[in-house]
C-alpha cells in the first residue's frame, strides 16, 4: 500500500495487504496526478445486499456510489477530464476519497495503485491535523427504517457528523474524521447485548475496538447516545451512572491531545404528525445537569484538562425533517450539521463565519 496514503476512522493496519474497517464513515484520502486508479478488494469484505456500500470521488467531480461484492476483486476508478486538467495537459493532482459509508458492511482493501504506475502522495492540506470523533447509534450513522426507502442513499456520508467534518475539512483545516456508530445500540450493556460503553472498546463482535481505533488522538469528541436506551425504558439515574463512567473513561484513555468531550441531546421524538415541533426529549435535561455538574468537577481538579460541554438541540428540527419523528431525512441531517457547525464555529472550531449557511449538499 503506497505511504502516500491517509486513512481516516477505525482501520485495521497490523499487516501488510490487510486494510480492513469495520465502520461506516471511515474513508481513506489521497492525492494523484494519475486518471486511472486500481483498488484491490480482499475477501474479508462484506457487503450488504441491496445497497451501494462504498462512495469515491476522484477530482472535482461529483461522489459515485458502488456496491461492494463479497471475495477478492479490482475495482477501478477513472477521473473524468475537464476543460482546467485539458489546460494543464491532464498532469494536475486530484484529490481521491473513497469511505465506506454503510453501518451493514466491512471493507478489506489489498492494495491501491495508480494503472500507469505514477505516484500517490498524501492530501495537500495547509493546516495541522483536527481529528474528530463522532460516537452514537443511528442518528451518527446516517441510518433510516427500510419501511421509509433509501431515504439516506449515501448512507453515513449524509450523517451530520460527516456534514460538520467534511465541510470544516473544505475550508483549509485538515480535519480527520472518525465515526464509531451503529444503528439500534445502547449506551449501556443489558439482557446479553452489548452497548457502546462496551463495543467502543472491544469492537462489534470482537472486531474494530479500540485496538483499531484512529492514529490521530481526536482533539474534539462529539457523542450522541440514549435514544434507545429510553426506548427500551432504561432507568433515567442507571443511564446518567454508565453515561458519567463512560465520559470518565474516554477522557482517561487519551492523551493530552484530547481537548474537548461534547454531549449532544438526541434530536428528541416527535410523536404527533399534526404538531411537527411538538418533541418528547430524551433523558433530558438530566444529562445536562449531569455533564455541567461533571464539567465543574473536572475544572477544579484540573484547570487545564479536558473540557466536557452539553450541546442541547431543541429546536434544531421537527417532525417534518424526520421520516419517522425519530431518525432525520437528508434535509434533516443537513440542518443539523448546520447547526453543529455554527456551534463548533463559536468556540473556533469550524473555520467558517458565524451565522452563515453551510452546505452539506451531495456534490
């Protein structure tokens, strides 16, 4: 695998020809002057049937989504010419990104060359590495109901978390992102399933834990969790316990680059079709209460520490940006990611203006 290469997200990259990741929104970034690129596809890839599993883009040029097969295959991606590459006589570096994008499917990757046997370098990116990490269930892993259709059809790259990083990344600031998220799962272990305060750990299954877990230490980690802890009626004061020890022990497991821990309020669940704002909110405002009361005592204990924030979302959507008054549409995760991103801008993390409209539109 040529250096030149940057992976993003939760890889396993113990051996040579063994390029495997478990999570969605987990991609892998580099630079070219070829047009023609050759990825090899290994057999522990796995897809998942009916669904374009992989996005790439190659240039300037618009996404394009592939299915996966299961078992070894070349896949090959070719930049389209446009009038500024015929200008330059085609020598021109392209960016090329390929992520997968699907929470049902794995990606091993044996190789990637370009067919012409020009370089790969890393991404040309001006500024010093912001890596972020994006932790939750479904509504971080860009998931919707099947009985709703293909409402996300690029599946975690639609994500307001891939929204907020791709477009901070889109103005100079080379941030990195890393989702660990997967629809359906709890915060806290019970009845014999596992919950994130576990799977963040030891991976699904036993595989993509934190063994496998970014190079780059995030600087900024962004959790959504407890949608389905509630749904399944899990105690207000057993959630707030495991919620507290997990924040506890991300903070502990990372090394000072760590800086900030942000807990976002799920959207909440807008149950009356007839009242679009009308929204039950979930486990709050305890969690709130529960990560300022944390944040103080962090503070004392150390001044210059991590810092753990609440980011409430009420207000942010409705009903009609839901498909379901629970998981947000794709003009729902956009919303959202704008929202985010006005926040993250406010503490100087963004590297846009305040007040702005950001775009995470498909382009």
């Amino acid at each position: 695998m040529p250096s030149g290469i940057q992976f993003h997200g939760r890889w396993d990259l113990d051996s040579p020809g063994r390029y495997i990741t478990h999570w969605c929104g987990s991609s892998l970034c580099f630079q070219t002057t070829s047009r023609a690129i050759t990825v090899e596809i290994g057999e522990g890839t796995t897809p998942r049937s009916n669904f374009h599993n992989v996005l790439w883009r190659f240039g300037t040029h618009s996404i394009t989504r592939t299915a996966l097969i299961k078992g070894n295959r070349s896949m090959k991606l070719i930049a389209q010419a446009d009038t500024t590459e015929a200008e330059a006589g085609g020598e021109r570096l392209r960016d090329v990104t390929i992520m997968l994008c699907d929470w049902g499917a794995k990606l091993h990757i044996l190789d990637i060359t370009a067919t012409d046997g020009k370089p790969i370098f890393p991404p040309a990116v001006a500024s010093a590495q912001r890596p972020i990490l994006f932790i939750g269930d479904s509504l971080v892993s860009g998931y919707t109901p099947p009985q709703h259709g293909l409402i996300l059809p690029h599946g975690s790259y639609q994500a307001f978390g891939s929204i907020a990083v791709r477009t901070v990344r889109s103005h100079g600031v080379d941030a990195r992102l890393e989702m660990v998220a997967y629809p359906g799962i709890h915060l806290v272990s019970t009845y014999g399933e596992q919950g994130m305060e576990d799977v963040f750990w030891e991976g699904m299954h036993g595989t993509g834990g934190w063994d496998e877990r970014s190079k780059d230490t995030p600087q900024d980690i962004f959790i959504c969790l407890g949608s389905n802890d509630q749904g399944s009626g899990g105690p207000t004061d057993d959630f707030l316990e495991h919620y507290k020890v997990f924040l506890i022990r991300l903070r502990d497991s990372y090394s000072s680059e760590l800086r900030r821990i942000h807990v976002i309020s799920p959207f909440g669940i807008f149950k009356d079709p007839n009242v679009p704002e009308s929204r039950l909110s979930i486990y709050e405002p305890d969690v709130k209460d529960m990560v300022e009361e944390l944040s103080k005592s962090w503070l004392e204990a150390d001044a210059d520490g991590v810092l753990l924030r609440h980011i409430s979302t009420d207000g942010w959507i409705d009903r009609e940006l839901t498909c379901d008054g629970l998981h947000p549409t794709a003009d729902g995760h956009e919303t959202v990611g704008n929202k985010l991103l006005d926040y993250m801008n406010a503490l100087g993390l963004g590297g846009t203006v305040p007040g702005i409209q950001h775009t995470g539109a498909i382009i």
